[in-house]
C-alpha cells in the first residue's frame, strides 16, 4: 500500500485520466463532489501506488456512509481512472439521480432478486473494455454496530474469477461522521472531518482464475474481505473483531480465515 499520506493532491485540479472521452456530466460531478467534500472535510489519501492506469479493474472498499461514493470515487478519479459503479436499481428510477447515473454510465443492480445476476453481464461487459468497475462486496453499508465491513456477496467474486481482472482494495473511514446511519441526513458540517482513503495492492486470486465452483467462489470472497478489513484497521488504528457481521442473522459470526 502506498505510504505517502497527505492531503495535498485532493486539493489539485481534475487531471485529464487514461479513460478517453470521458463525458462532460461525470466531469461536472467530480468537480462537484470535490467543492462538497472539500467543504466538510479534510481529505487524506495515500499515493494509490497500486492503481492500474489501464485495462479492466475491479475496485472495491468497506461502505459505511452515502458520502462513500464520493468519497472513495473522488480519490480514484483523482489517481487517474473513471470508475463505473454497481448500484441498487431503484436510483435510476429517481428524476435526478437516475439522470446522472445513465450520464455517468453507472451499472444497475436488481437486488434481492433472481435477476441480480443479471447486472453481472453489463459489468463483465465493462471489465473487458478495459473500464474500471466499483462494487461494494457487502451490497450495501454495514451493519455491524461498530461500522467494521460485515459478511460480503459473492459477486465480485464472480466477475473476478470469469476475467481474471485485478481486484483492488480500498478502504475509506470519516464519512460517517459527516453523514451517519442508514438513513439519508442531512450532513454535520461543521466542525470539518477527516475522512482518509487508502489502497492497498492487488488480491491475490490467480490460483482461482476461471473455476466457477461454491468454494472458490468463498475463498475468492473471503480473501478480497480480509483485504478491506485489513485496510480498515489501519485507518481506524485497531484490530478487527474476531467475528464478522452477519445482516441474515443479525448478529456476530467466527471469522473464517482467508486460505
């Protein structure tokens, strides 16, 4: 993971990203969502050492706030790629939302459904343009009551092992003190948060490249966790809890290690 901690280049002009022709809407939003995040807090990021500038990726990271996607795709924009995010259906439905999404090119997610599956096409699709794909392994923010990352989706999973693309992790932790709950609020501005982002280096999944069974996807999916945990406890500067949150269940279950 890179080292260099500071605040610096949050603060630098958009610079022009390998992704070619990016659109004049996603450009105004990034612009955007840096006059918000600069307003409400202090961003601290790491140097994103480990980020490919070029060919297909998949991005992931710990979800504890709505701010996250600011947050964490400001900071990836910034280091030189145009993430195209997973999200729940039901915002491209909304007048503005929805709107800005289908400029952006964002990918819709049926959840909780038999069809969900059917997102992982368009976002395959995309990996193979060689396009930066954002997903939020979890499916949505945490629900464990100390925000640590809870039990993940298969899904990332999946897209990594059918394209053998790199999985990136990274980790976010502020936003909720500007926005907390689960509920959209509206945010605490004052005083000015800290919310650091960091990335730390490919998982490593070769061995499991193109199998397409129950373990493999498991294992995929429990090394990919570890990462974003890991990272989290840095940023939080404590260890993880020995059992990891279980929204099904609604409490703590043992933490299975990665293989």
């Amino acid at each position: 993971m890179g080292t260099d901690i500071d605040s610096r280049r949050s603060q630098q002009p958009l610079r022009t990203p390998s992704a070619p022709g990016e659109g004049p809407v996603y450009r105004r939003l990034a612009k955007f969502a840096g006059v918000v995040l600069r307003a409400t807090s202090r961003e601290v990021w790491d140097d994103a050492a480990a980020l490919p500038q070029h060919g297909g990726m998949v991005l992931v990271s710990n979800h504890v706030s709505y701010l996250d996607v600011l947050a964490v795709g400001r900071y990836i924009i910034w280091s030189g790629r145009w993430p195209r995010y997973l999200g729940k259906a039901e915002l491209w439905k909304t007048p503005v939302v929805g709107w800005f999404a289908r400029k952006c090119h964002q990918i819709p997610v049926l959840r909780n459904s038999a069809q969900a599956r059917d997102a992982l096409a368009p976002a395959q699709a995309a990996l193979e343009r060689g396009e930066c794909v954002g997903i939020y392994p979890e499916g949505g923010r945490t629900r464990d009551p100390d925000l640590w990352p809870m039990t993940a989706r298969t899904g990332v999973a999946r897209l990594a092992l059918a394209t053998g693309v790199p999985v990136i992790p990274t980790a976010n932790w502020g936003t909720h003190r500007i926005m907390p709950g689960r509920k959209l609020t509206w945010p605490r501005l004052w005083p000015r948060k800290t919310v650091r982002v960091v990335m730390g280096e490919p998982v490593e999944l070769a061995d499991l490249h193109g199998r397409t069974d129950v373990e493999a996807m498991r294992i995929a999916t429990e090394r990919i966790m570890d990462a974003v945990t890991g990272l989290v406890e840095e940023l939080r500067g404590e260890p993880r809890p020995g059992g990891v949150w279980d929204p099904r269940k609604g409490e703590r279950v043992p933490r299975r290690t990665a293989p």
